[in-house]
C-alpha cells in the first residue's frame, strides 16, 4: 500500500534536489525516496563498540579499496608547490 507524504522544503533546496533527480535521470519523488532509503541504511551500521567490529570494518575498507595511497611526504610537497605559486585552498 502506497502512501502520500508531503515535504516541506526551502526554495533553494527544492530547486537543487530536482537539478539532481533530473541528472540521474529520475523524478523528484523517486529521488527523495532512494535518499530516504540511503539515509536509513546508513543509519543500520554496526557500532564500533568492540575491538572484533573494529577489525572487521578496517578489513571491509581493506577489500574495497584499490591501489596504494600515496606517501605523506609526497602530498605535502604538492601542497607547498601549490602555495609558492600563489593557490590557496
């Protein structure tokens, strides 16, 4: 059974929630709706209350991650070349 929901929404925020529904090709209330979801999912996550969840979810990170983060050493030299030429962040 469907039911009908109605959301109260600021101007600026209606408009770039429709901007973004028509991106991924979707209408506004399937966009608002696979949010909702997303927000809810988020939400059942384990906590990381003990050492053993600690360890299976640096493990999960482990196994979706792919490739070798670069060296500190190499980002900060990045970042000070960026500020000798002038950019900031």
């Amino acid at each position: 059974m469907s039911l009908r929901v109605q959301v109260i929404l600021d101007e600026s925020d209606a408009l770039k929630f429709r901007i973004r529904a028509l991106q991924e090709s979707k209408s506004l209330s399937a966009w608002l709706r696979e949010a909702g979801k997303k927000m809810l999912k988020m939400g059942e996550a384990a906590p990381l209350a003990d050492e053993e969840s600690l360890k299976r979810f640096f493990a999960g990170c482990r196994e979706r991650e792919e490739g070798e983060e670069p060296d500190w050493e190499d980002h900060k030299k990045t970042i000070q070349k960026g500020y000798r030429r002038g950019g900031r962040p």
